[in-house]
C-alpha cells in the first residue's frame, strides 16, 4: 500500500483547538456536503459538541454517551434509520514515541455520515481536507452514497497502518544485523521497545476484526449492489495487517531469545577467561609455596648437618 501524503491542513481557527485553553461554548463543527450528501467531522467531542448533535440529531442517548466515553470496545450499533460504529486505530503519539489507539465514531445513514475522532486521525483529516477544498474529489465520492464514503474513510485509514508496520518491519531487520555484529547489548532496550509497539497494535487491531465481519453484513443498507466488494477489501487488508503482526511478533521473540544466548554465550566466555586466570594464578601460587618449602625444608638439614659436624669435631 502507498503511504499517504502528510497532509497540509489550511483549517479555520476554530477548527484548532488548544488543550491548555478553557474549552469553547461554541460546537467545534466542521462539515462538507454535496448532492444532498453531509459529511461531518467533529475532533475531540465535548459537552458543546454533544448538545450540537442532540439539537440537529435523534440518536439514541446511550450513543451520546458512547461518544464522550473513553472506555469502548470496536462494535457496530444497528437502528432502523442509522448505524453507529465505533473503530479503533493506531496513531502514533511523537511526545510519548509509542502508538496509541485513536477511537473513530461514525453515524451512518442514507444523506449523512458523521465522524468522531477522539483524537487527530491523519487519514481522516487528510480526505476531509480534499473534499471540502477540492471539487471534483468531492464530486467523485459523494456521487456514490454514503456507504462508499464510509468505505473510503475506513480503508484509509487501514491503508495508514502499512507504513507503520514497514517501520517495524525494518527496525526488526536492523536489530538482527546489529545481534550478529556484537551489538547485543545495545539492542536489548531496542528489543523491548519494538516488542511493545507490536503488543499495542494487536491490542488495537485484534478486537475488530470480527466488527469488519458485521461492517461487510450491514454494508448493504448504504451501499450500491455493484460496490459490494469494495468492503471485502478492508476485511483483507484488516487480514494482512494481522498476519504482519503476527509474524512481527514471532521474529521479535525469536531475536529475543537469539540475543539473550548471545550474551549468555557471551558471559560464559568472560566467565572461562576469569577461571582460566584464577586457575592460572593459583597454581603459579602453589609453585611457589612449594619451591619455597623445598628450600626452607633444605635449609633446615643443612643446618642440621653443619651442627652436627661441629659437634662431632668438639668432641
């Protein structure tokens, strides 16, 4: 998969939010729509932005309450006139350096789609970008419903997670080149970090898996009958990117142990050269003893003797 441009977001000044400021009385609310088609993004939801949806929307309560809860599991909500849906995605956190999980709602129906990032989503932001400043991108996705604007919101962002698991990928191939270049020291920290990034992003990826099953059963309440493949390739890339990450995992184990032999075979060899020396050492020491009893014991009877004799010339 090609990995998206970094986006070059022109928003209005409303649309920018700054934690450290007190949060506004106005709906941070942005929208795009065209052929009788609305699509809304709204980031980091607040009370505003709730008492905005329940003036303009009639969802269901517990919904509203799904939307400001921070504890929710990937899980699609079917009503007679809208679906509710809620995804889960990797995006990686640069003050911390480790990916966390980003939570995308979306309000699905036939002349709206509505979007609820908890936190920034770059693929999410990015093609929001496009529709609401270009014309003919917008023209060409809200032509073909809301269905296939929700297929496209959510394969880009699956499309996302490629070039982040290329980046493990390579840093799983650059700490084995480094293991067998006498490195196994420095690649230990290294190892552990890599091993929780790959945890975090099956903890991520694991749950919704069978939510894209139900995603690929509903599709067709908004989509066209000749579009219905379209949503069999996010079950695959959602497939693809789980195989990555299992086999991510099972390298990472194996450099793992490769690298704790390494420096076991490593301290072992220290520990041969330090008994080498100390058997060495006590050797040279019992040599020496022992020459020096030899001499002392030589001493002793030539004196003997030498007493011996004077006394026998005394006499």
């Amino acid at each position: 998969m090609p990995s998206l441009p970094k986006p070059r977001l022109r928003r209005s000044a409303r649309a920018r939010v700054d934690p450290a400021r007190p949060a506004s009385t106005e709906p941070q609310v942005e929208s795009v729509e065209w052929g009788g088609l609305r699509w809304i993004n709204i980031e980091r939801p607040g009370p505003a932005e709730r008492a905005w949806l329940e003036e303009h929307f009639e969802f269901h309560p517990l919904d509203y309450e799904d939307v400001l809860s921070r504890n929710q599991r990937p899980k699609i909500d079917e009503y007679d006139d809208y679906l509710f849906i809620v995804l889960y995605f990797p995006v990686f956190d640069k003050t911390v350096g480790r990916l966390n999980p980003a939570e995308l709602d979306i309000f699905i129906a036939p002349d709206f789609l509505i979007t609820i990032p908890n936190t920034p989503i770059p693929p999410v932001e990015y093609l929001f970008e496009r529709c609401r400043t270009n014309e003919e991108v917008r023209e060409g996705l809200f032509s073909k419903g809301s269905g296939y604007l929700l297929y496209k919101i959510v394969d880009d962002s699956f499309d996302y997670c490629f070039p982040m698991l290329r980046k493990i990928g390579n840093k799983l191939e650059r700490m084995e080149e480094e293991i067998f270049e006498g490195k196994a020291e420095e690649v230990v920290r290294d190892l552990s970090n890599s091993k929780q990034e790959i945890i975090n992003f099956r903890k991520i990826i694991r749950p919704q898996r069978a939510v894209l099953r139900d995603l690929e059963r509903t599709k067709q309440r908004y989509l066209a009958e000749e579009m219905e493949v379209y949503f069999d390739d996010i079950v695959d890339a959602s497939e693809r990117i789980w195989d990555m990450l299992e086999n991510y995992k099972e390298v990472v184990e194996a450099l793992e142990d490769t690298n704790e032999s390494v420096l076991s075979h490593r301290v072992n060899e220290v520990l041969r050269v330090l008994t080498s020396i100390s058997v060495s050492g006590r050797i040279t020491t019992l040599n020496a003893v022992s020459t020096f009893s030899t001499s002392f014991t030589r001493c002793e009877i030539t004196d003997s003797f030498v007493s011996s004799s004077a006394s026998t010339t005394s006499l």
